[in-house]
C-alpha cells in the first residue's frame, strides 16, 4: 500500500507537469500566434496600404543613440506602424536592427514597414539621395506634373492618379467640390523642394500640402472674416495669378473681381477659359468662349467651381485683401510689360481697347 505522503507528493508532482505541459502548449501556441500574425502582416501590407487612401507625413531624425525600439515606440505612437513588436521583429530577420543610419527623414503613412526600414538603413547619404525641383507661381497640375517627369522624378500618370484617386487628412480640403477637374488644383503650393530620389507621387504631394498649410495659415484671421471660404478664395487668387503680371496690380485686378461678382456681373476672364482648352491659345475665339465648362466665366455667373492653377503667396494676399477701387474692366496696354490700363465703365474700356490696339481681346464683351 501507498503511504499518505507518498500519494501526496505524487498528486502534487503530476499537478506540477500538467501545469508545466498546459504552459508549454500556451507558449507554443502565442509563438506561433505570434509568427503568424507577423508574416500575415508582412504579406498584406501593400494591400492594406491600398484599403486606406489617407495618407499623413512627418519628419523624423535618427541619431547615434536611436534604437529599433525607439523608432518602433515612435512610429507606432505616431500612427505609422500597426504593431512595435512586428516592426522590430522585422528588422532583426532582415539584419538591419543595427544598421540605422543617422540623418533627418520624411516618411509617409503609404510606405510599409519594409520601404521605412530601408530608407533609414540606407547606404547612401541624404545628400546623395535627394532631388531639388522648382515649381512657379501659376502652374496649374498638369504642367506640375509635367515638369516632375521631365526630371524623371515621377511620372505623369502616377502624379495625376495620386492627386485624383486618394484623398488627404487636411481640414482645408473639406470644401473642395467633387467635380472640379482636378482634386488638389490651386492647393499644390508653389516652391522649391527637396525630396528623397525614388520618393513616390503621395509623398511630393504631401509636401507641397504642408507648405500650402504653412502659408495660409498666416491669412487665417482675414478667412474668418471673408464672406468667401478657402476653396472660393483660393479661385479667386488663381484668377489673379493667371491674369496678372505685375505685383502691384494684383490688388487692383483682385478688386476688379470683387467689383464684378458684388455686381453680378459674369466674371468674364479669359484665362478660365484657358484653363478649359486641352492647350493655351494665343488669343481665343468667340466660340472658345461658348465652351460648356464650370469654368467657363462668360456663360456662368459667379466664380468658376475651383482655381484655374495653383496661385503663389502675393495672389493669395491680394484675394484676401483687394483694393477698393470702382474698377469693372482692363485690357493689357503694354504686352512685353504686361501692364493693364483699368476703367470703370465698358465705353471708357472700349476707347482703352481702340488706345492699346488690343481688339483681339475677350475680356468683357457685350
């Protein structure tokens, strides 16, 4: 027979290896939970990436003393990364835990784990890895896009679906209507930038979004005391950058807009209708200005339904802030200059007309 504390001691040891053998199975099946929601993660992110057009950008620099647990902590924290722990188990199966390499960086909310892990592990320097490009006041998306693929920056085609097919985290763009010829046209700022080489259309995009929000956020007061929002000023600013030349009519043919629309009288510009046309014209026809368009100022009364190029800072200014003038009309009187001769009555326009030989000219006709 068994001594009692023989029977004891033999409950308590078999207690003692069910507990170690349920712990066991526990563990395996958290590891293999734990690697399977890792390369599951792996194999969907592009297409998770896909499912979430909204896209965000920080900058972000990485010192000697950066860890992969720092920048996994701060990625996750800033809404980058959907899992530290993944993030880091990642780099250390590619070997790259140790290879951080000091510098500042711009990552976007599109890239996956796998793109940010390389561009911060990267051998090339940032200088190395950066291209500078120019974009002017007035430029409308299609000529931005145009100019990024002369640099073979990106392509045309990959630049116009990223500003057409995804959508952006910026309040201003709220107000955008949904059938303007191009989503972004008018909040594409115009500067000099500098962006990583391989950097993708979203990426460039998001950069000249933040300028344009740096910018305008100097203007806020005089936007909360417009009767016009964003959106409406904004097309307004275009329609002075497109039909000024000089900074210091821009004012003065800003009021002239004021004047017309507080009228209600048809805008009447011809560079809205420019901006209809597959390509500019020297000068346009009476039946150019027929064309069935939004934009089209001389059929439809009031501001066409969005800006007609992407305005600089001065245009953006005098929208805020026109001139007070009983101005209604102008024509160009010296085209090399690119002065304008203002009137406040169409007969005083027309003899302005006859003064500077510009018959050919469309603005205001009856």
């Amino acid at each position: 027979m068994f001594k009692r504390g023989s029977i004891i001691r033999f409950v308590l040891s078999t207690i003692l290896s069910l507990a170690l053998l349920i712990t066991c199975i526990v563990g395996s099946m958290k590891a293999f939970s734990y690697f399977f929601n890792y390369t599951s993660n792996i194999v969907t992110a592009d297409a998770a990436r896909e499912k979430n057009p909204n896209i965000k950008e920080i900058s972000i620099e990485i010192s000697d003393t950066t860890t992969i647990k720092d920048l996994s902590t701060y990625l996750y924290e800033k809404g980058f990364i959907s899992n530290p722990f993944y993030f880091r188990i990642e780099s250390k199966l590619s070997k790259l835990d140790t290879q951080l390499k000091p510098g500042k960086y711009s990552i976007s909310s599109n890239m996956s784990s796998t793109e940010i892990l390389k561009l911060f592990t990267s051998n090339m320097t940032a200088e190395e890895e950066t291209i500078k490009f120019t974009i002017p006041e007035g430029y409308t998306i299609v000529q931005i896009a145009d100019k990024l693929e002369s640099m073979d920056i990106v392509s045309k085609e990959d630049f116009l679906s990223a500003v057409n097919n995804r959508s952006y985290e910026y309040d201003f763009l709220k107000a955008v209507p949904n059938n303007v010829k191009y989503a972004l046209e008018g909040y594409l700022f115009p500067d000099t930038y500098i962006v990583r080489k391989g950097a993708s259309p979203e990426e460039i995009i998001i950069k000249m979004l933040n300028r344009f929000e740096e910018v305008i956020s100097q203007y806020s007061n005089y936007l909360d005391t417009s009767d016009y929002n964003l959106n409406q000023i904004l097309t307004i600013a275009s329609i002075i950058e497109q039909e000024a030349k000089l900074s210091e009519e821009r004012p003065i043919i800003s009021g002239v807009v004021y004047n017309r629309l507080n009228e209600d009288m048809k805008l009447q510009m011809c560079s809205t209708i420019q901006y209809v046309l597959e390509k500019r014209k020297t000068a346009l026809s009476y039946s150019d200005l027929e064309v069935n368009s939004p934009y089209n100022t001389y059929k439809n009364s009031g501001l066409p339904i969005g800006p007609i190029c992407c305005p600089g800072e001065e245009s953006i200014s005098a929208a805020l802030m026109p001139e007070e003038n009983d101005y209604f009309f102008f024509v160009v009187k010296d085209e090399e200059e690119g002065s304008h001769s203002f009137s406040t009555t169409a007969k005083e326009h027309e003899l302005n007309k006859s003064r500077y030989q510009q018959n050919i000219d469309k603005n205001f006709y009856e």
